[in-house]
C-alpha cells in the first residue's frame, strides 16, 4: 500500500498562522471600533484601579489593627495603639496628593478658591471620625461584620439629607432601607463569636454606629457644599483638598492632646514593619479616592457603585480566607439580603436614568 501524500499546492496554500497575523486581526478589530473598545480600557482601569486600592487598604486596615506586634512599654499587648495616627498619615498624604491634582487641573494650588477653607471644616471633622471609628471597630468585630454593617448608613444618609437639606425620599426606598438593615442585622448577630463578651460586641456597634453617623453626615455636607458654592467652582479635586486641609489639622491636634504622638514612635521604632502598613495604607487611600473621582467622571454613580458593592464582597470573601473568619450559613444569607437590595436598587436607578434619557428626547 502506498502511503497517503499530500498534494505539493494544498500544502503550499496551508499556511501556519504566526503571531503577527493575530497581531493584524485584533489591531483591524479595535479599529473597526475605536470608541467601543477606548471605553473599555478606561473601565477596565478605573475597575483594576479600584479594586486594587480599596483590597489592598481592606486587608493593611486588618493587618495594622488586628495583629498582635512586638509588645512595647506602652503597649504590652502588642496591638497597634492608635486609630487616629492611622488616620493621619492617609491624611498626610492625601493633601500633597490633592494639591498636585488641583495644581495639575488650575494652574494654581489656591486657583478658583471660591469656597472658604471653614466652609469644608464641619464634613472634615465629621469625616475625619467616621475614619477614626472604622479604625478602632476592628478591635472588637471582623472586617466582614464591618463591611456588611457600613451598607446599612443608608438610612442615616436618608435622615441626614431631610435634615440638613429637606430632601424628601419615597416609601419604596425606605422600605430597601429597612430590608438591608435586617440583612445587616442577621449578618452581625450570625458572625458573632462565641468567645465574644457582650462588652466587646456593644463596643464594637458603638462605634459602627458613630462611623455611620458621621459618614452620613459627611456626604451630605459635601453636596451642601457643592450646592452653595457651585460644582463649577468647586471641582471634586478641590473638595479632597479642603477636607484634607481641614482634617489635617484636626487629626494632628487629636494626637498632641492625646499624647499619641510618643506611643506610635515608641511601637514604630520597635515594629519598623508597622510603618511600611501605614505608608501603603495612605498610598491606596489616596489612589483610591483618584479612582472614584475619576470613574463617576468617565461613567457615572451607577457604575461606581455596581464596582465598589463588588469589592465589598471581595473583600469579604478576601478576609475570611486570610484571617480565618468564619460565614455561617445565616450570616450568608444575611449578606445575600443585604447585597441583593443593593443590586436592586442599581437596577431601579439605571432605569430611572434610562427613562428620564428617553423622555429628554
């Protein structure tokens, strides 16, 4: 039998494709839709930027206030012994980092100053402790019970905005309001643990509590702002300076009269790895709060959200695996209540907008 040979012209014509051929194909089809696949790299980055600001922060936030550390005379337990220094160096560093974007975007550090500096010192204070707080909570519950607890300040944020605005909200999104606070609830209560006392569990919802209070409080005031002032005059670069500039001062007057100042440079010289967290704590802080702005710039609150609710689950998923919690099944459907409210209400303002788009044409 003679053995099968192929014919010299269907060989020739069997050209192997080479990588410059994949190469040509996908530079026709990005060309073929430069705008389409444009947008797509920029979500692709505002996605990748956030979601690794905002893990990497969840994670070093942990880290720093839940290890245990070489014991220092201040500080024999080895726990890092302030909240509020945490808070000052993503301070410190978020100001250069706001004074070198307005200096970038105006021309000028103090261009276009309509609003006055005590105009953002209530939203500073306010945002400075609600920073504090959220700090200082991760002494007495796990970073998945204060990542579920922080989605139920909508309605303090509702509360907030009929006080100090007089916005009125429907009964539909009170009633969303209420169901992501009995997800947040069951979530708590299921990942309580049993070696847990009651002390350390009131401590730790006290101080969720005062970090939603004044967070609600913050947003509210920053859009009061914005109104007074003018959103053409007050740009969201200049907001990150002037409650930076404001917080600054306060956070570096807390520590003073606190005497914090000597105890952090005490467990700082003991634990030099301490102060490589906070250093990388404050560059994802401030990357991050860039990545927000920049994204609800280039697509708008909705798809902001939809990515920050995700690292929110992310981050949870991130925690129980790297520091051992444990999600109980009730605590997971807690979760899946609160999440699933959020994505409803996404749904419903997408919608909304939709519909409104529609009608303006």
């Amino acid at each position: 039998m003679q053995p099968l040979m192929m014919d010299s012209s269907v060989a020739s014509s069997a050209t192997p494709i080479t990588a410059g051929d994949n190469t040509s194909a996908i530079r026709k089809l990005i060309n073929s839709n430069p705008e389409f696949f444009g947008q797509a790299l920029k979500f692709l980055f505002c996605f990748l930027g956030l979601q690794a600001s905002y893990l990497t922060w969840g994670y070093m936030q942990e880290l720093i206030m839940t290890s245990e550390f070489e014991p220092t005379k201040s500080s024999p337990d080895g726990k890092f012994p302030s909240a509020a220094f945490c808070v000052f160096s993503n301070r410190f560093l978020a100001i250069i980092v706001a004074m070198i974007a307005v200096k970038l975007r105006h021309g000028s550090v103090l261009a276009n100053n309509t609003a006055p500096l005590i105009a953002f010192a209530p939203c500073a204070l306010s945002n400075t402790m609600s920073s504090w707080s959220q700090y200082a909570s991760l002494r007495y519950v796990s970073f998945p019970v204060q990542t579920v607890f922080k989605s139920s300040k909508i309605i303090p944020v509702m509360l907030m905005g009929k006080f100090l605005k007089g916005t009125a909200y429907p009964c539909t999104q009170y009633a969303e309001a209420a169901l992501i606070t009995a997800g947040v609830a069951i979530f708590s209560i299921a990942s309580k643990e049993p070696k847990g006392d009651s002390d350390t569990s009131f401590a730790g919802l006290m101080f969720l509590c005062l970090y939603i209070f004044f967070d609600s409080f913050t947003s509210q005031w920053q859009d009061k702002v914005y109104h007074k002032y003018g959103r053409a005059n007050v740009d969201p670069y200049q907001m990150m300076l002037g409650v930076n500039a404001s917080a600054i001062c306060i956070t570096t007057a807390g520590l003073i009269i606190t005497g914090d100042f000597p105890i952090v440079y005490e467990f700082l010289k003991a634990n030099p790895a301490v102060f490589q967290y906070n250093v990388i704590t404050a560059i994802t802080s401030a990357s991050g709060q860039l990545c927000i702005y920049y994204t609800i710039k280039e697509f708008g609150p909705i798809v902001f959200t939809i990515i920050m609710t995700t690292r929110q689950m992310i981050s949870i998923c991130l925690s129980a695996v790297i520091f051992g919690h444990v999600i109980t099944l009730k605590a997971l459907v807690g979760a899946v209540l609160v999440f699933g409210v959020l994505f409803y209400q996404i749904r419903r303002k997408y919608n909304a907008r939709k519909q409104k788009s529609a009608e303006a044409k």
